[in-house]
C-alpha cells in the first residue's frame, strides 16, 4: 500500500513538473523521424501548430511539446515554429511570434527535454536559416545594388553576442569544405533577372560557375546542377573531380520538375508532355488538375544515363516543390497534394490543394513505398 502511495505521489509530482518546460520526455532518438511544423490533431487530441514530428515507420505524428496538458497554442514554446535544424538529438528553431513581432531562436536537447531560448530579435526585416552549423541572418529583398551585411552565427559557438559579418547578403546553397556556394541575382553585369551560381571561400576573389535562370542550385561531386527552362543542366567547377574544364555547361535531362541526389543517384520528377493525365478540375483556380509527373519518381546515373522509373505510385499527385532532399536514413519523404473543400459566395466545392494531402515514404534501396495522409482534410 506504502509503495502505491508513493508512486501516485510520483506520478503527481512528475504531473506537476510537467509545467515547466525541463521535463524529460519519454521520446526515443533515432533515425526514423521527419521534423516539420504542421498544424495537426495529435494523438491526445490536442490541435496546434506545432513542431512536430512524423515517424516514417509507421506515419504517426507527434507534437516535440512534452507537456501533456499544453494546448499547443500561441503558449506553447513549440509554437510558430519557421525554421528548424536538427542534429541527432539537438533541435534548433527560430519561432516568430506576430503579437510581440520577435523572433526567437531557441535550442531543444530531445534527450534531455531542455529548453533554451539563444537569442531575441525585434523583427528588423531580417531573414533566418540554419545551415551548416551556422545561423545566416540576411536581408531577403531582391535588390541586387544593395550591399548589406549578413552575419553568421556559430550553433556550436553561440556567438550571439558577437556573430560573424559577412559579405555577400546571401545563404550559400552548399559547402564543400571551405567553399560556399551562392545563387547571386544580377552578379557580373548580368541582367538583374539572372541568377548564376558562384562560390568563394569567403576571402577570395568571387568565381562564377556559369548557370542561370534557376533559384534551384544543388552541388554534387564536382559539379553544380541546375534547371534551366525545364532542362537539368550541370556546369562543372572542379576540374580535379570532373575532369573537364570548369565552366562547362551541359545538359543532363529534359522536362525534369525537380531533383536530388541520395546513394550516388540521380532521383526526379519527369514531365510527361503529352501523356499527361487530367485528373480534375480545380473550381477555386478555374484550371485544369494534371498529373504532370504522374506520380512517379525517376532514377538515373548523375550524367542521366541509365535512366527509370524507381516509384510509381497509385496516381498520387507529387508536384515539384514537394520532392526536397527530406531524407531520413534510407527513406525519403515526399508531399502530395490532396482534394479539399473549399467555400466561395456561399457555395461548398472541391478544390485541389497541392500543399495538404499527405506525405509518401519511398525506400531509397528498392522503390517501394507507403502513403500517410497525415494532414487535416
Ligand atoms: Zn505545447
């Protein structure tokens, strides 16, 4: 009896505690998880939004909050969460906060379920991303004659006080060692609407590896990969891996949507012209709903040779911004779209919404997936 006294005593001790931010959670750490802010029915019933996360096991999404009592509204310290950055059990996170209009950047220990928040900034039209270890601060306007300075933050250092400045007001799209690569609007007397990727070590001269008209720049294995007009081009920047000239321009493959690279892989989405399959009608845009990749996901060699199909899945509808590199151990998470209802002059219809549906967890060893719809519908 003694001893069922005291684990209730326990039990509403560890209830108590679990007001206050340090409890420890009962999350297990591995790598099985895709982190995202969503605003989703939890398990417990509880709504917000949320950082969360989806496990690609078994497509359950759970909120990081540990507070069992919180309602994962505008108090919640994992609430209006826009950037994140996990490594192994460390999450840091930039929450913005309307009513105050300040930013947060905040650090979370999974293992230890402590809480901390790094640094406040009033919201002086500054933009935030976390890569490479690094905290950017950087002006996000398109004025190509602006100089600012951005600063860079040091995640392991937290210089906070005293962050790095740096030139130019950009984040890199990649590091190789020492190298930062930038897309640059308007660099070299270019019109002001191309966009080059370049790279410097941050004290040399800048270099320019030739590609325009694309925001989306990925660098692999000697090479920066872009798409140009639907065409996957490739310029080499590195002589010494790729063995041709730098600078070199070529094309990889035709009526590509978007790409990645994972186990030494080409992966996209192909266009599929004319055998594109209309799916609906889309009465809030007044257009046409195609299936314009066809739900599928190629393979090919990074030259594009050898390419086919990896995944061909049952019509789900992936659009482009849908394939990023969310990759997680071997699986890979992809968004489709869904149908949804929507309101207009009084009148309820479906509409097709590309940015809710659900996730698809594809294997990157065999192809094979599985679909979760894990949005609100
Ligand atoms: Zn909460």
């Amino acid at each position: 009896m003694m001893k069922k006294l005291l684990g209730l005593l326990f039990s509403v001790l560890i209830l108590l505690c679990s007001c206050n931010s340090n409890v420890v959670p009962q999350i297990d750490i591995s790598e099985k998880y895709y982190y995202m802010p969503t605003t989703v029915t939890f398990d417990n019933g509880s709504r917000g939004d949320t950082l969360a996360r989806f496990n690609v096991e078994n497509g359950r999404i759970t909120t990081l909050c540990p507070d069992p009592l919180c309602d994962h509204s505008t108090e919640c310290p994992f609430f209006g969460v826009v950037n994140y950055t996990v490594d192994g059990d460390i999450i840091w996170f930039q929450r913005y906060m309307i009513d105050d209009n300040i930013d947060y950047i905040c650090q979370y220990d999974i293992a230890s379920g402590k809480l901390r928040t790094l640094a406040k900034y009033e919201d002086d039209g500054y933009s935030y991303a976390f890569k490479f270890g690094y905290l950017w601060k950087y002006f996000s306007h398109n004025d190509p004659t602006a100089n600012d300075l951005s600063v860079r933050i040091s995640l392991s250092e937290e210089n906070f006080d005293d962050p790095e400045k740096i030139d130019p007001s950009k984040i890199p799209f990649a590091q190789v060692g020492d190298i930062y690569y930038y897309a640059v609007r308007g660099a070299y007397n270019s019109p002001a609407t191309e966009v080059r990727a370049m790279y410097t070590d941050l004290t040399d001269d800048w270099r320019v590896a030739d590609g325009v008209f694309s925001m989306n720049f990925t660098y692999y294995n000697g090479y920066v990969y872009y798409i140009e007009k639907e065409t996957l081009m490739r310029v080499s920047v590195d002589e010494e891996i790729t063995g041709v000239p730098v600078n070199t321009k070529e094309s990889v493959k035709a009526d590509v949507g978007a790409f990645f690279f994972s186990n030494d892989m080409l992966f996209y989405l192909q266009n599929e012209g004319a055998e594109v399959e209309v799916i609906g009608w889309d009465e809030y845009l007044e257009e046409e709903v195609k299936n314009t990749y066809g739900g599928k996901i190629w393979r090919a060699n990074p030259d594009g040779s050898k390419a086919k199909v990896f995944t061909e899945t049952d019509g789900y509808v992936i659009s482009k911004s849908m394939l990023s590199n969310a990759q997680v151990g071997s699986r890979l998470v992809v968004r489709y779209g869904c149908w949804k209802e929507k309101q207009r002059d009084g009148a309820t219809f479906k509409a097709w919404r590309a940015a809710e549906g659900g996730l698809l967890v594809v294997n990157l060893d065999d192809g094979t997936y599985e679909a979760y719809s894990v949005f609100d519908e």
